[in-house]
C-alpha cells in the first residue's frame, strides 16, 4: 500500500525536474528568443534591434532592455572585428635588392676576413685570408696574387692594423672588378642581336625571358630565336617566357637545324623592325665537339645576315664555382664571348666566383640573377658587390619586393 503511494510522488518529482532542466536549458543555451548565443534561422539577418545587453546570467537574472546608451557595434554592425593593422609595403629598387640578397648569401665571407684580421698582421692571417678567399672561389692562382699585391701594400703603406687592412682588400677588390667595361652593346641601325650560349641548367632561357621582360616593359620590340633544338621542351620552355614578357617567339620542329632558326629569328626581327633579337643555343656538354661546331655555325651565319653579334653571352650557374670556369673555357674557345650572366648569386656564399671569372677568363660579368622571379635580372654593380660581400650582418632579403 505505502509503495502505491510513494510511485506517484516520484513520478511528479521527476517531471518537476525534468521541466525545470528545459526551462533553464532554453535560457542558458540560447534556444529562446532573443537569448545570448542564438543564431538567426537561414536567410535571416541579425539587426541592431536584436542585440540586448544582459546582465549575468549565472543567479538567473532575467535579460534587460536594450541599452541606448552604449553602441554594442560601434562604425556600424558591420565592424565585427577589429581592423587588422595596416603594414606598409615598402618598394626597393634593383640596386637595393642586390645589396640585400648577395649580403644575405655571401656576408659569412666578411665575417671571417674580420675574425682573421681582428688577431693582427701575423703570417698565420695572411694564410688564413688565402684559405678564406679560396674557398670563396676567388681561385688559387687569383688569391695569391692579390694577397700578394695586398701584403705589399700594407708594407709600403706602414698598415699595423686589422680594420685598416681589411678596407684596404676592399679597395683593392674594388679596383680589380671596376676596370672593365660591363655596358650591354646596342646598335642604332636594325635590331640588336645577343647571342647565349652556356652549359644546360644554368638558367640560359630563363635569363632571356627576363630580359625580354625588361626590355618590352621598357617600350622596346623584342624577338626570341629558340636556336636550342636538341633539348626536349626548350623551344616550349621559351614560347613561355616570351609569351609572359609580351615578345615573339621564332622556333621550329625539336632537331631542326640551331642556325637555320637563327636564320629565321633575324629575318622576323628585321622584317618587324624590331630592337632588340635574343638567340638562345644548346649546351649539351656530352657532345662538346658537335656543340662547339654548331655554335661557331649560329655566329657565322647570323654575323653574315646581321653584319655583327653585338654581344655573345655566356650564362655561368654561380653555384657550381671552379666547375662553372673550365666549362666555361669551352665556350670562350668556340665563341667570342663578350660578357657573362651569373645566374644563381644569391644562392652561394662563395661570391669571390665573379672575381675569378673576370682574371680567368678576362671577360666582364655584365648581368647577375638574384632570385626566381622575373624581375630578378640585376646590372652588376661591383661596388655594390663588393659592400654586400663583406656585409657585416646579412639583412633578411627574403621580403625585398
């Protein structure tokens, strides 16, 4: 009897609880008009009216009026979220990135010449500073005779100090790089014409898109002669630059004969009566004797259609060092070559290459690639070189725009 009693008891005091949970779910959880965390049913928009102030829910204070005093969403319901800080892009010019990327990849140079200098003139320095040089590939035969040169200076001129003979190589670098003459030679009459040659893989075609780039941003009407048909794609990989820099490609079947496209290339730039004509060659090293005779067969025929190559550049990967010199020499002995094109400085910390390209091989470095993108084509400035190889701190060039 008292069970048939006390069942019903529990049953209300069971359902009084369970209505008191989904009251206050429905005004804690926001399942309720107006309550705190409610989001609007689709297609629906949240108006300033819909926004009430409330106080603390946690005693089960009921919400209050909306507060007209107190703008929830000041500049508007829009605004909600702080404005992000506002970064100002700084632009640097081509002689300012060159300093900041070649001192990033190549400062480590001056940082050791100053560790070197800093304990004295002894006989150990003067060995160290020819160890530092040459692993920088200045070159055997180039290190000894500007430490030479330098060590007789410091005689002669009663130098004692580190910091004095540390500016005193520099001036010395200085002088050796700003002899020779790094202009690009240009025609008044009829196109332009510039011959590449170099190994594969050093950034030939990628250096003439650039240059076509440069040079059609700069007004000028430029034709790219794709000469390199022994390689698999590279007429492709140029038709892709010259559409990029806004310049005409001339190229035939893969195989087709390297002169006969040059050929080709100077009838449509003279045709068009166009600035400016870039050849760009094979350089498949494997076949060195081949390559040498059909480079040599390019310049004679274009030299008899144009009257002259205005400059025959040999494109040189400053990341292989030495190994870049003696294939270099291979071109030298095929080709007049009248300047380089140093692709991939940025990327070495042996800078000295650009000291023992011009000794060895007496030709001036005119152009150095700074990075991958298609502005990243620099005139070399040996003063600037210079300054961003003894960098005392190699700045963070990754953000140079």
């Amino acid at each position: 009897m008292e069970l048939i009693i006390v069942l019903p008891i529990v049953a209300v005091i069971i359902l009084i609880v369970v209505a008191g949970l989904f009251v206050g779910r429905r005004r804690g959880t926001g399942t309720g008009d107006g309550a705190v965390g409610d989001t609007p049913p689709a297609g629906d928009t949240l108006t300033r009216d819909d926004v009430t102030t409330r106080e603390e829910t946690a005693d089960g204070i009921e919400p209050g009026p909306p507060d007209t005093d107190v703008d929830p969403y000041p500049g508007g319901p829009d605004l909600l979220i702080e404005d992000e800080p506002v970064i100002e892009e700084v632009t640097l010019t081509l002689g300012q990135r060159f300093r900041l990327r070649l001192a990033k990849a190549s400062g480590a140079l001056g940082s050791n010449l100053r560790g070197i200098f800093s304990a004295g003139l002894d006989e150990d320095a003067w060995e160290e500073l020819e160890e530092a040089l040459i692993a920088a590939d200045v070159g055997v035969e180039a290190t000894l005779e500007l430490v030479e040169g330098l060590r007789n200076r410091v005689k002669d001129e009663g130098i004692t100090d580190g910091e004095a003979a540390l500016a005193l190589l520099k001036e010395v670098l200085r002088l050796e790089l700003g002899i020779a003459d790094r202009s690009m030679a240009r025609r008044e009459d009829g196109p332009t014409v510039w011959l590449f040659t170099g190994v594969n893989g050093t950034g030939k075609t990628t250096s003439i898109g650039k240059l076509a780039k440069r040079h059609v941003d700069a007004g000028e009407s430029v034709v790219l002669a794709a000469a390199d048909t022994f390689r698999a794609a590279a007429s492709e990989q140029l038709g892709v630059w010259g559409e990029r820099a806004g310049a005409r490609v001339v190229r035939q079947d893969e195989g087709a004969d390297p002169a006969a496209v040059a050929f080709d290339g100077w009838q449509a730039a003279s045709a068009a009566g166009a600035d400016l004509l870039m050849i760009d060659t094979a350089g498949r090293l494997q076949n060195k004797k081949e390559l040498m005779a059909e480079l040599s067969k390019v310049k004679r025929v274009v030299t008899r259609e144009s009257e002259q190559l205005d400059e025959v550049l040999l494109v040189i990967d400053a990341t292989t060092g030495q190994n870049g010199l003696s294939q270099a020499q291979a071109f030298t002995d095929a080709v007049d070559v009248t300047g380089v094109v140093l692709t991939k400085l940025d990327g070495t910390a042996k800078g000295g290459i650009v000291i023992a390209i011009q000794r060895a091989l007496d030709i001036p470095v005119k152009l150095v690639g700074l990075g991958e993108g298609i502005d990243d084509l620099a005139e070399f400035d040996p003063d600037a070189f210079i300054d961003a190889l003894f960098a005392e701190v190699a700045p963070d060039a990754d953000n140079a725009s």
